[in-house]
C-alpha cells in the first residue's frame, strides 16, 4: 500500500478517519493524502457573479481545515509523511476522482442515519459505490470518542 486518500471536513467522524488512516500509513509505509473539497453554495450562485474574494475564503478554509488534519497526523504519527489537496466541487465527486490513484481511501460517517440520510444523500455511499480503490468508512458516534 501506497497512498492513503482521507476526507477532510472538520467534522468528528473526518477526525476519526484521519487518525485511523495515519495508524494505517504507519503501519504499511503509506502516504496520508489528505482532501479537502469545497464549493460555493447553489444558493449564493443563483444571485449572479460570486466576488472572486468568496471563492478564496472558501479555500482558505479548506486548507485550514488540512493543515489541522495534517498536524494530527503528525502528531499521532511523527514518521508519517502527509500531503494535502483541495479541491473545488462536490465532496463525493472530489473523493470519488481523487481515488484514481489511491490505494485506500478512508472517510469518516457523521452518522445522521435514517430518512435524514436518504433526504440528504451520503458522501459515505456515493464513495462506497463508485470508488477506484478499497474503501474503509470509520464510524463516529456522539459520546463515544
């Protein structure tokens, strides 16, 4: 194993997927890629241009939300080496794409469940579905961390 894709998002279950990916890595002498995607919301769209400033506070906090990832990872797993990606657009796509070349890709559930679930989609199932490469979905409940 080569290179291990982890979903970046900020959320509980993303975390959980980064420190279990960076155990992995250690683990079988793998890269940690780490992706974020972001994208302007259909909402703000449909008002006309978006200020070019917009679409840079979008990234930028992309590529916080990596730079936490990453120290994370280093933290857990100082011998570990890290890359970090964003990427513009839908964050089921992004992931999808970006397995091409990837060994494992690992993401996190936020776990809504239920018919929430089915209103909202799942990045989780659409990865699962239509991934390149081996997919590992880390679970993540409120109160069990």
């Amino acid at each position: 194993m080569k290179t291990i894709l982890v979903g970046v998002d900020g959320s509980p279950g993303a975390d959980k997927a980064v420190e279990f990916a960076a155990r992995e890595a250690a683990a079988h002498g793998a890269v940690v890629r780490l992706l974020a995607a972001w994208e302007v919301p259909a909402s703000v769209l449909s008002g006309g241009g978006v200020p070019l400033e917009l679409y840079k506070n979008f990234e930028a906090e992309a590529q916080s939300l990596l730079t936490a990832a990453a120290a994370r990872v280093r933290e857990l797993e100082p011998s570990v080496q890290v890359e970090q990606r964003t990427a513009e657009g839908h964050a089921g796509n992004a992931l999808v794409d970006a397995t091409a070349d990837a060994d494992l890709v690992v993401i996190g559930r936020r776990g809504h469940g239920g018919f929430t679930e089915l209103l909202l989609g799942s990045i989780s199932h659409q990865v699962a579905d239509h991934s390149k490469c081996p997919v590992v979905i880390v679970p993540w409940e409120k109160g069990r961390d």
